[in-house]
C-alpha cells in the first residue's frame, strides 16, 4: 500500500495535533499541513487544557513545555459594580479539580508552536505557510480528493482532506455547503467578543479581573507572560436586532468600525473600561468574532474522504471552557480511527464521528440560559450575580463546594469526563 496523502488545513492547535499523533501511531502518510498565516502566530489569548485532553498532552511528552509557557494567572478576581470591591477564587493546583484558572492556562499562539515545534521535524510531515484550499472535489471515481489551492501548492488528489479551520472554516463550507437556512452549521448565542493586547499598568495583576456592567456587558484583563494585558469585552443580549451593526462590520472585517461599535456599548460602563477603550484604539491584534457553537446536525462532522477537526466541526463557543480540549482529545480520536484501517478512511471517518459524538455533545451542553444568564442587563440582575460570586468565593463554599460539585449532572464535571476510547501504539494514563 502507497503512503497515504494527507492535506489538514489549519496549521494550529487541531492540525498539529493530529500530524503528532498520526506520526506516532506510524500511520504511512505524507502529511501537508497548510496554514493561511504567512508564518507561525504570535498573538492570541488565553486558553487552557482540562479534562481528558490533560492526560492526551501528558501522554505527548509537552506538560513541561506548556507549564513554561504559564500566562502567570494565578486565580479570578470578579470586580462588584463599584469597581472597587473584588470576590477571589484562586487556582486550585490540581488539574483533576480545576477551577476557573486552569493549571494549563497558556496563550493559543504559544500552544498552537509547542505544538508545531514537536511536529516540524517529523519524517512525512511538511508546513506549507500563505495557502488555502480554493476548491475541493470528492472524486469517487479515483476514490480521492482533488484540491485546488489558493496560492503556491499544485492542484492534487489526497486520500483525506482534514479542516481544521475554525468555527468560520472554509472546508466546511466546500465540503458541506451552508448548512440548514444558510446558516454554515452555526447556532447563535447571542454574543459578540472582542479580544486584544494593551499596555500592562498598576492596576493589572497575576488575578485575571472580570467586570459585568448592564446592558450584558462583560469586560476581562488577564495576564500574559510578556508584560501586558491580554483584554476580552463581550457583549450579550437574547435580541439578536442588537447585533445588526456588528455582524455586518464582522463579515466585512471593517475593523476601525468594529472598534467604534464597541466603543459606544461600552460608554458609561465604569471601572476600567475608559482605560482599556482608550488602549484599543492604537492595538494591531484587535480580533472581533461572534460567539456561536458548531453544529453540524445528524449528518456529523465527517463526509467520504473529508473530515472536520476541532472549531471546524465542532465548536462548543468559549463559553464552554473546552474548546481547546475537545480539539486536544478529537486530534487524538481522529488519528486512532485513521491507524486502525489506513486502507478504508470513509470507514476511519465514520467511527470518528461515532465515538467522538458523544464528548462532543456534552462539550457543547452549556448551563440552562447561557450566556444570558451570565452577563445581566439590569443593576438587579448584576446584585444577584454579585450575591451568589459572593457565596461562591467564600471561604465555606471553598469546604463544601467540591463536594456539591460531585452531585452536578456528569455533564457538567468536565474535569470527570474520560477518554472516549484509547488506541493500540497511542497509550494514555488515565
């Protein structure tokens, strides 16, 4: 049998994942991996490793290279309404018992080139940068798929084509069309984020700081192990009309627009809003996006010879807190599927989907009434979030706390949840 030819679009977190374990697993592959950055990235923010893909990270030999790469947080502070006062939940140290500071907290550009470090010298494995798929053909008579390229690389046939290309992924797009309603798989939550870097002042610490206003307005500073802030401002309401605007300035990446819309929801918030609006005018790593999950119906996220990895299939929206995971353990899954029977990848695919289904649900099962219930649009609404960070925080609920947590639906332990299933050649402690 001929080494398999293997194109993954996406050449971050997802995608170099999936050429480790691939390598690992001694698949026989040739293995082009096409990013449509012109080089690695260096921005993002914070994201972080809970739950099975804890140990899939372990089992990859990176634990010390991601704890290097520590953001510094130490825990959350939550900022009551007088922008004074502060409730504190500090990391927990035990990364079976996470809170919400994980004990991988790292910046997505400095995951997504540990990653990419581990895999750029692997035998089979090649980085091509400045590219993306144009268009791709599932060819049932030669039993391949023919892909034409944006940039540099020739138009060829691969025996599998993997998108893991984000919640806005373009493979999806070619492979799958525009979902049911023209909708590209995406369900809405009725949120907008912006993320950026500014400049790191007095007020800023090792806490990241969360400051709800109304109007379901949501400001963020986090620290970043280079000596800034990284900041996220979101915006929520169960009115989509409010969102108008936005989504229109989003689709067109009309930034300078983007950053006036925000601007003026934000007007008034208090605490440090001023500071952070006034540093945004000068950021060059402003990101705005649309908080949705993916949702790729019964039809599931696999297709003939295409598949879909992480955002790109799947996305259970940062609300989730497991977006980066459910990537880790699908990279992972969708590797073992593929070394089990390189000889039938449509069969490959189908188990992919089969076994990952059931994680990726539950990844993507928010608490009843999220995000709305989160961000309040009225000062009553903000005083009994206050009340109950309040008994969160609190040195009683830090007792017993854990122990209420046990009588959570399983759904909701994320930190519980298992490997949905382990392969020969690919071992994980667990």
């Amino acid at each position: 049998m001929a080494p398999l030819k293997i194109l993954i679009s996406g050449g971050g977190i997802a995608g170099s994942c999936l050429a480790w374990w691939l390598y690992k697993a001694n698949v026989d592959a040739q293995i082009t991996i096409i990013e449509r950055a012109p080089e690695p990235r260096t921005s993002g923010q914070a994201v972080d490793i809970r739950g099975a893909a804890v140990e899939v990270m372990k089992a990859m030999g990176l634990e010390q290279a991601i704890r290097d790469k520590n953001t510094t947080e130490v825990g959350f502070e939550f900022v009551y309404s007088d922008g004074v006062s502060k409730a504190r939940m500090a990391a927990t140290g035990d990364d079976k018992n996470q809170s919400f500071t994980s004990e991988y907290e790292i910046l997505r550009a400095d995951l997504a080139n540990i990653f990419y470090d581990a895999t750029k010298g692997m035998k089979g494995i090649e980085y091509v940068f400045d590219e993306t798929i144009e268009d791709l053909v599932q060819d049932s008579q030669a039993d391949k798929v023919q892909v034409k390229f944006t940039n540099h690389l020739p138009q060829a046939y691969y025996d599998l084509v993997v998108g893991a290309d984000g919640q806005i992924s373009r493979t999806r797009r070619l492979a799958f069309g525009h979902g049911p309603q023209n909708g590209d798989y995406l369900h809405r939550l009725g949120e907008y984020m912006a993320f950026f870097t500014i400049p790191r002042n007095k007020s800023d610490s090792h806490w990241a700081q969360w400051y709800p206003a109304t109007r379901g307005r949501i400001l963020c500073t986090r620290p970043s192990p280079y000596n800034d802030t990284r900041v996220f401002m979101g915006v929520v309401d169960w009115d989509l009309k409010r969102f108008s605007e936005i989504q229109d300035l989003v689709k067109r990446r009309d930034e300078k627009g983007a950053k006036n819309w925000l601007a003026r929801e934000f007007e008034g918030a208090g605490w440090e809003t001023q500071r952070v609006l006034d540093s945004m005018k000068t950021t060059d790593d402003f990101y705005m996006q649309e908080i949705v999950q993916v949702k790729m119906g019964e039809e599931g996220f696999a297709k003939g010879r295409i598949a879909l990895l992480g955002d790109a299939g799947y996305c259970p929206s940062p609300l989730s807190g497991m977006g980066t995971s459910l990537a880790i353990v699908g990279s992972y899954v969708l590797a073992g599927e593929i070394a089990s029977s390189p000889s039938d990848i449509p069969a490959a695919l189908q188990r992919y989907v089969t076994t990952l289904r059931p994680f990726s649900d539950q990844c993507q099962r928010l608490m009843p009434g999220m995000p709305q219930a989160l961000f309040p649009q009225s000062a009553w609404g903000l005083k009994l979030e206050a009340m109950l960070v309040t008994l969160l925080t609190s040195p009683t609920w830090q007792r017993i706390g854990p122990w209420v947590k046990m009588l959570l639906p399983k759904d909701f332990q994320r930190d519980k949840w298992q490997l949905p299933k382990q392969y020969s050649g690919m071992p994980v402690s667990v």
